[in-house]
C-alpha cells in the first residue's frame, strides 16, 4: 500500500486523536514467489505490525492518529517511523533505543485456501520488547478517545505484559479501550499462560475483537463471552463466513463478502480499523460490521498486510445494500478503486 488517498493531519504530539495504537512494528519481508521459507530466494520489504497496521489504515481513511512504539536506532527503524509517519500517523510518542534492534519478520505466501503459512520472527530482545510503564510516554498513549491494543504486546515481555495491564486497567476517564486478542502461540515463552493472559487482558477492554479459531484456543467463543462481562462490544469474527457482535443483550451477525483472496495477512486487522472507523462515526453495530468486512476485503485483495481502506463514499453505499444484494457482492484486486460503487464491483 502507499500512502495515498484522503489523509487527515497527523495530531500534533499532545493532542487528543482519535485513535491511539500501541504495539511492535516490523520490517516485514515478503516472499519473491510462493513455496517453503527454506526455497524463497528473496523477499520484497514491507511493513508489519498489528496495531500500526491498524493505525495506518485509520490515517489513511482521514482519521487522526497516533501510533506508540519502540524500534531500533538503525535504519529498519527510521524505515518504519518514516513509513507510518507517510500515512499520516503522528509518531512523536515513539521512541528509539540504541541498545536494541528493530523487529524483522519473514513470511511465506501460504494457501490460499487454508492459509497455512510459514513465519520467522526476529524480535526476541528487540527494541519494542523493552516497552514499559517507565520507558513509553503513558500521558500521549492515554491522548486518545480509543486506545488500540493487542494481545501480541503481552508476549513479547514481562515489562510489555506489565504495561497492557496497567492501559487495560479499568480508571475512570480513560480511552475506550479497544482490544485485539491476536493469539500468537509461537510468541509466548510458556504457551500454557496464553489463555488465562490474554482473557484478563480483554476483560479491562471495552471493545474486544477475537477471531472464531482464537476463540477455542481461549476455551470456545461461549467460554470467551462469560468471562467478558464487561465489554461493549465482543466481536467474534469467523473468517470467510461472517462476524457476530455481541453488545448488551443483542448479538449481531454480518456475513463474510466473497473475495477473490490475494493473501490473507492483515485481514484482522483491516477488519478492527474499518470497525473503528464506522465506531468513530456513530454507526449502529450492523454497519460497523459491514465496514469491518469491507476494509478487510481490501486487505485480502493485496499481497502485504496494508491496504488502501475503500473511499467511505464507496464503503457507505455498499454497507447500504440490502442483503441480498450484500451476499451477491463478489470483491477482487482493485475492487476499491471502482467509482460507481457496486455496479463497479458486483458479479455479473
Ligand atoms: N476467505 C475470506 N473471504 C472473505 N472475507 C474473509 C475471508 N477471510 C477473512 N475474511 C475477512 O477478514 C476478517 C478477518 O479474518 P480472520 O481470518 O477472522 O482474521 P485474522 O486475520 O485475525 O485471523 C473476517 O472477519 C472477514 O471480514
Ligand atoms: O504477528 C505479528 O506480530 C504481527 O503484528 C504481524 C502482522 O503484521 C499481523 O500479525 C497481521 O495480522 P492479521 O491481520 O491477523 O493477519
């Protein structure tokens, strides 16, 4: 994705955003052609990173954003914080470490079925494990109406595990707190801690996004929902099938959209942005979920984690669609470049 489309100004460092992500950012390296990690002979660059993932494509949809994290004193790091800072992100909160590198990742392209893929992380004493009460500037990470999390920050330290506690900590006159479980077993140094973590992480939230297949390794979605008794919001998103939220007594379903799928990384998180997006704006929980699902095709229509978000425009008129008209959508590369909205953009 490059930065293009319409972009708010960055706050200025201080301000209240409407948007606060904290989390690692990486320099991600994408593979030439597909097959195993040990046959891919080069790698594209990119940018990974669930939380700036999020924060990017906000900006780029005009929101004003602030993302906080850690990265190196070297060039990976000035290419992240060059990056995000393009789309539009104010990136004062974030801070250099010269004693620890920035992050690196390495992915394989996965089935397009299944996506089963193959990853390699280089992050084990990077500069964003070193995030801390002490270290990250908690008065601009608080300067938001919603603080983006997710449960990724929890396994990288015990400082950064003391650090979601002490943002998810339920204090009168916070941010919305809004939480992406993102359960990633090969991060965690005991995997069996994972569930009884990320649960109590999510229980300070008041807006929790958790994926159908997280959810059982959390003990089941019913499980996830009785010990949530406070969120706003729990949404429980089922891959290609559809998405639920559960809000007070209600539980709102949305199907999936078809999508012709480039690649599957970064769809959860264009899913919780486009659902913040429609947040941000007072649409009703149907909407929020259309739009989690629309930004996400956007993400599953190129290669890399980051999209363009869809123009709100074209994104309003097709979260308007009645339902069957929704179900007959069918959304390929380019999709969100269509200006006549779905006749650009339905099956024939
Ligand atoms: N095959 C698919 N077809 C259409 N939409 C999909 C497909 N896979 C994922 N999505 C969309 O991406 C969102 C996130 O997908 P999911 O697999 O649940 O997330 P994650 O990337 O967090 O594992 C879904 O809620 C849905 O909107
Ligand atoms: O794994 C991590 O630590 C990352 O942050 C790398 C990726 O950028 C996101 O994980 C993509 O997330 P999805 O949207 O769920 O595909």
């Amino acid at each position: 994705m490059t930065p293009d489309g319409p972009r708010s100004a960055a706050p200025a460092p201080g301000d209240l955003a409407d948007v606060v992500a904290l989390g690692e950012s990486m320099v991600t390296f994408l593979p030439s052609r597909p097959g195993r990690l040990a046959d891919v002979p080069s790698f594209d660059r990119a940018i990974g990173g669930a939380e700036s993932n999020v924060a990017c494509m906000l900006a780029a949809a005009g929101h004003r954003v602030r993302w906080a994290g850690r990265v190196g004193a070297d060039g990976f790091g000035d290419h992240l914080v060059e990056t995000i800072g393009g789309y539009g992100v104010d990136v004062s909160a974030v801070r250099r470490d010269p004693a620890r590198p920035t992050g690196v990742y390495f992915r394989t392209a996965g089935d397009r079925a299944t996506d089963a893929h193959e990853v390699a992380y280089y992050r084990a004493g990077s500069a964003a494990s070193a995030m801390s009460t002490a270290t990250m500037d908690l008065a601009a990470v608080r300067a938001g109406r919603v603080l983006h999390l997710s449960g990724i920050t929890a396994a990288l330290s015990a400082d950064c595990l003391e650090l979601m506690r002490e943002l998810t900590a339920r204090r009168p006159g916070r941010p919305l707190v809004s939480f992406d479980v993102n359960h990633r077993p090969g991060l965690w140094r005991d995997p069996a801690d994972a569930p009884r973590v990320l649960l109590g992480l999510a229980r300070g939230a008041d807006l929790v996004f958790v994926g159908e297949d997280e959810a059982w390794d959390l003990g089941g979605p019913e499980a996830v929902r009785a010990a949530l008794p406070e969120p706003e919001v729990l949404v429980v998103k089922q891959g290609g099938t559809g998405a639920v939220a559960f809000h007070g007594r209600h539980a709102t379903s949305v199907p999936a959209l078809r999508v012709d799928v480039t690649a599957a990384v970064g769809a959860g998180d264009a899913f919780a942005a486009g659902f913040l997006s429609a947040t941000l704006r007072g649409l009703p929980v149907r909407d929020r979920l259309r739009h989690g699902h629309l930004w996400a095709a956007a993400a599953l229509t190129v290669p890399g984690d980051l999209a363009p978000p869809p123009a709100r425009d074209l994104a309003d008129r097709l979260a308007a669609l009645d339902e069957e008209a929704w179900g007959r959508l069918r959304l390929g590369p380019g999709w969100t470049r269509a200006e006549k909205a779905d006749e650009e953009v339905r099956t024939p």
